[in-house]
C-alpha cells in the first residue's frame, strides 16, 4: 500500500476542489481504499466527491487518478470496489471528452494520457467485471485511437466471456472517427461481425458501427437487426444475458431514425411468443408515439390487441399506453370498460388503468367504479401526482384520474365527503382538496366540509378549492376568518402566506394581503411570477406598476415569466401591440427545435384569449399543427396528452385570431384603455 500511495501527500490538496469545496479530505478517501471494511464507501465518496454528476471534471481529478487507478489494478481489493473506480475513470474521461473545455483543468490531459497507458495491460485483467469496465474508459481515449483500437481488436481474439467482447466491440467502434491507421480496416471488422453467425455480436456490431459513422444509415443495419429479431431466441439477444425486455427495447432503437422500419419491426415483436418480448415492444412503441403522431394509426391497434395478454403486467402497459393517447383509444372504450371491474380485470393496477383511461376519454362507465373505489379500502390511486421521463408504469394520481369528471360530481361528492371527513393524513386531505378544486363550482356542496379544513394543516389546498368554487364559497366562508388565516398560516409550510393571500384574493376579490407580500419583489431579479399574475388580476387597477413591468417584459426570452409579464400588461392596459411579439418570440424557437413545455402552451392559450391582433402568430401556431414529431419533450407519458393540449390550444387560438378579424375587433386594442 505504501508504494500504491507514494507522493500522496506531496500534492497541496488544499489548493485542490471537487463538488462540495476544497479536495483536503480525497487523500483519506483513496487510503480507504486499501481498508477492507472501508473501501467500497471510499469508492462511493470518490464518486459522489470528485466526479459528483458530470458537466466539469474538477481540478482534483487529475492528482487523484494514478491513486484511483492504482486502487483499481490491486487485486487485493475486491472486485466490486475495483469495477466501480474504473468506471469512476470512465465517468471522468467522458466529462473530459464532452465538457466545454473551460471547466476541464489544465492538468487532465497529461494525466488521462498516462491513465491510458496503465489502463491497457488491463484488458487482460482475470476479473470480467474490471475488463468491461477498462474496455469503456478507453472509448474515451480518442488521442490515442489507433493503439487503443489495436489493442482492444487484440483481446477481442482471446477474450473468453461474451459480455466483455461486446463491450470490446462497442469502445472500437467509439474510437473509429478519431482513427487514421485502423479506420478503414476496423470498418471492415465491424461489419464482417454484423453479418456473422451469433446474434448478440451482430446487434452490438450494428451499434457500434452506428457510433463510428453517426448519421450515416446503412440498408445492412436494418436487415441485421431484423434478421437477429424475427430469426433467433430471445435469449440469444444480449451479450450479458441481459433482461429480454430492455434488450427488445434496445434492438428495435439500432434501427435508427426510419420510422417505418421501426413501426413495422415494433408491430411484429407486439405479436411475439415470449411476454417479455412483447414488454420490450410495448416500451418501445410508447416511445415512438411519444414522437409522432403518424406512429397512433400504425402502432395503437397493435397494442390494444395486448388488452388481452396473459402477462398482468403487460395488459396494464397496454392500458397505459392507450390511455395515453387520449381520444384515439375511442375505438376501444368498450374493451377497457369491460377491465373496470374485478371480473374482467383481477390484476388492481390494471384495473385502475382502464378506470383513468375511460376517464381520459370523458366516458362515463368511469364513474361507477370510481365510486366504489373513494367508497372502498383500497384507492387504487395516489395522492401524488408523477412527473417523470421514462416508461415506468408508476401508480397514477386521484387528480389526473377523476380531475376531469366535475360533471359528476352529484354522485362522486357523496364517497368524497366521507373519505374527507375519514382522511388521517395531510397527504390524503390534499388530494382530495386538489381533486375538489379542479372541479371548480360543481365542488360546492362541499363548502362546508372545506370550510372546517381552514383550521387543519389543510387550509392552503382547502382554501385554493373554495377561491376555485367562486362566489358561493365567498358568500360562505366568513372573511374575518379568512383575515385570522393569513395573520396565522399553518406552521412549518413556508410556502402558506402566499399561497394563502393569493387565494384569498382570488375569492374574495381583496389583493392587498398578496399585494403587501408581494410587493417588495417588484424590484428584484427573481421570484416575480406570482406577482405579475396577481397583477394582472388587478385588470386597470394595476396601471401603477406598468412601467415596472414593461422593463421586465424584454429581460427574459423563454420559460415562465414573459408569459406572466406578458398576460399582466395586457390584462392590465389591454394593449396587444406590445406583448404580441414577445409571446410570438418565446414560442416560435419551440416550434421549430421542439420541447415546447407548459408556458408554452399556456402562452398560445393566451393568443386565443388575445384573438385577432395576435395574428403574428399564426405561421408559428400552424407550425405546432402541421409537424409528425410531437413538439413537445419526448420519452414521457405525458407527452401525448401534452401535444393534444398544445394541438388543442393552437386550433382554439386559430380560430379566435380568425373569427375576431371577421368580425372586426380592433387588431390593436383589447379590453382596457390603450392609453396606459
């Protein structure tokens, strides 16, 4: 240990930072290293210290990469710890290789080159897990393409273990853009190994020729691909013996960007034998209906047929994934109506399922188990709502289930009451407050039951359902009580006294609480979307902060706050004229690189209430319609609702844009003084 660890403390590691300050405290990290009881935590701190989560490789990195390497080639140290400081060096080499170059140090570059050169005898390591992991740290080792290649093309010939000579495979073809000698020769080898005779080499052969030439597609790619899919086992698929579901998922993603090659391979493998299989093709078909519209028609009748499927876990994926497309999932209502029920559907979670996606259709066969299920024991439901990318099947939200059923309210009020009235938990009376004010006026015989929650670590959401119910809960709710609220918001919630003088505003028409909150943010730099709302709700009354926001409204070209800045000066001076091109500017860059998100389509919701003068934006509303990919984040579930809501909210603003310019109304002036 003492000639692994020579020179330590030599280096002015106070001079050093990783991710939480100076790096004084690395040098008893890597001693760890060598402590059995110790290691592994070590390894973990070095992690979470040195490299943290990428984006810069911090100046400790370079002094403690001989240590970290020397830790990794001991075999005295277990596998385990030894595998992860490898992939510690991976990590740092990739941030190296794709960070901007002002947050990689001075010194990686000499360091890394001499990390290289002790990392290659590793190739012959007798641990499989450190080869594999020696094998993707010198994927990044792009300045020195050609020995690396040669050197990995070598161990390749004698490696043993599959899984290690995909992983082989794949650092070659990494390195092959950064070669000279071994380019051509390696292209060749890649695809001799695409066209060979076991199936997980040619899928990984097809990945990594995909990686040496990007954007290059070959006819030959797809052909492998499909001819290892539809003419081997299952089991043959993966090098590490990995899940047959997420290498389905991977296979059908080395078909690259065709979108027909994709549906057609997606479709067939929703057809297969095997049920995880038919997992992986479902994930991948939600992926691709996450990206364009074209993909419902070809994928959606496929998926449904898995309804049906005996594997529990895939008819509720198959649920999900209809559900998810909203209004197409028409065609088959009847078949999910059938699995609201314990006789047509035993398995709970996809049971629930069919309960939300009836409810994403507005069909009214929701409503009888939605019933029994608020009646019941068991929810089947969360109080949380998700927000997540990927395609985990998490357990959906009271909220977005029944949040769009207020027009049966008279038979859904009755169980919610008593759920309310038997509710132990703030997180249950929460839900159910928000589920209450997304129903707006219908909620209101439940007033009394809201109004007895002002009193409870509830009475944010209670009184965010009453300010939603409108003027029958303001005739109700006694102010004076409201006042002792806000002068004594519930404790340990930071966020009540503004959530609280906002909602009292908005139910009582009163927004001097909110005013004098919020007031002293109108100078500051951050933190002004509530208070541009609240002004906006002031309509002409808020003439004396125009100025104010008018100097706001240029500083920010994207996100929340134009929108906010934007809809507060036109509801307050009714001038269209100057908020219309800053709301055009903030979403056109969207709807042409997409990711639109929520102020997005909130922003053209807006335009829709503008009408006619906010005809600049119909190039750019058109533009949201007229495109196949989804202008919205892909890979989430909630980006089919997400673009139906933006598709919604173009045509709405459409139509208003044309029907006021045929009416008449004035292009320039809204609704208030055009003088302010």
């Amino acid at each position: 240990m003492s000639d692994a660890l020579a020179g330590l403390d030599d280096i002015d590691w106070a001079a050093l930072e990783h991710a939480y300050g100076t790096a004084e405290d690395v040098p008893g990290m890597l001693r760890d290293l060598y402590r059995s009881e110790k290691a592994a935590d070590a390894a973990d701190d070095l992690l979470v210290y040195v490299y943290h989560q990428g984006g810069a490789v911090y100046s400790s990195a370079p002094a403690a990469l001989p240590y970290v390497l020397g830790a990794a080639a001991d075999p005295a140290i277990v596998p385990a710890v030894r595998r992860e400081l490898l992939e510690l060096v991976g990590s740092l080499a990739y941030t190296a290789n794709t960070a901007e170059p002002r947050f990689v140090p001075r010194a990686w570059p000499a360091a890394w080159d001499l990390a290289v050169t002790d990392l290659l005898p590793l190739l012959s390591d007798p641990a499989t897990t450190s080869r594999i992991a020696v094998a993707d740290a010198l994927a990044e080792a792009r300045h020195r393409a050609d020995e690396v290649i040669a050197a990995l093309r070598a161990r390749w010939g004698v490696e043993p273990e599959q899984e290690s000579r995909a992983q082989l495979i794949d650092a070659v073809g990494s390195l092959i853009s950064h070669a000279e000698a071994q380019y051509d020769d390696s292209l060749d080898w890649l695809r001799q190994l695409m066209q060979g005779a076991e199936p997980a080499t040619r899928l990984v052969a097809v990945q990594a020729l995909r990686r040496a030439l990007p954007g290059q597609d070959d006819s030959g790619y797809a052909r492998a691909v499909s001819e290892v899919l539809f003419g081997s086992e299952p089991d043959t698929w993966s090098s590490g013996g990995g899940a047959i579901k997420m290498t389905a998922v991977w296979a059908v993603g080395l078909l690259g960007d065709d979108p027909a090659s994709r549906a057609e391979a997606t479709g067939r493998l929703l057809a297969h034998t095997d049920p995880s299989v038919r997992a992986g093709a479902l994930q991948a078909a939600a992926d691709m209906l996450s990206r364009r519209r074209s993909a419902v028609p070809e994928l959606l009748p496929a998926v449904a047929r898995l309804l049906s499927d005996a594997e529990p876990d895939n008819r509720l994926f198959a649920v999900r994934v209809l559900g998810m497309c909203g209004q197409a999932a028409r065609p088959w209502a009847d078949a999910l109506a059938v699995m609201v029920t314990d006789e047509g559907e035993p398995y709970l979670p996809a049971q629930s399922h069919a309960i939300w996606a009836l409810s994403r259709l507005g069909d009214a066969r929701c409503v009888p188990p939605l019933v029994r299920r608020l009646s019941g024991e068991q929810l089947g439901f969360a109080y949380h709502s998700v927000h997540a990318d990927g395609w985990w099947p998490y357990e959906l939200s009271l909220t977005e289930t029944a949040g769009g059923l207020g027009a049966h309210a008279e038979v859904l009020l009755p169980p919610l009451r008593a759920r309310l009235t038997a509710a132990s938990t703030l997180d249950e009376r929460r839900a159910l407050c928000q589920l209450l004010e997304s129903w707006g006026p219908a909620a209101a015989p439940l007033i009394p039951d809201l109004n007895g929650l002002l009193d409870t670590d509830a009475a944010v959401w209670a009184l965010d359902a009453l300010a939603a119910i409108g003027p029958a809960a303001a005739e109700a709710v006694p102010r004076k009580r409201l006042r002792v609220l806000l002068d004594a918001p519930p404790e340990g919630q930071p966020f009540a006294p503004r959530c609280l003088a906002l909602a009292y505003g908005r139910l009582t028409g009163d927004r001097e609480p909110a005013l004098e909150l919020l007031l002293p943010q109108l100078g500051e730099p951050y933190g002004l979307g509530n208070l541009a709302t609240l002004l906006g709700e002031l309509g002409p009354a808020g003439a004396p902060y125009v100025a104010r926001l008018r100097e706001l409204l240029p500083v920010h070209k994207e996100g929340w706050l134009p929108l906010r800045v934007a809809e507060a000066l036109w509801k307050i001076t009714g001038r269209a004229d100057e908020v219309v091109p800053v709301l055009v500017r903030a979403i056109a860059p969207l709807a042409e690189r997409g990711g639109a998100y929520r102020a997005i389509t909130e922003t053209v919701k807006l335009l829709a209430e503008i009408g006619a003068p906010a005809a600049p934006a119909v190039p750019v509303l058109k533009a949201f319609l007229d495109t196949d990919e989804r202008p919205v984040p892909h890979g989430t579930w909630r980006s089919v609702p997400e673009d139906d809501e933006l598709c919604d909210a173009a045509r709405a603003a459409l139509l208003a844009v044309s029907y006021h310019s045929v009416n008449g109304r004035d292009r320039g002036i809204g609704r208030a003084s055009a003088t302010m």
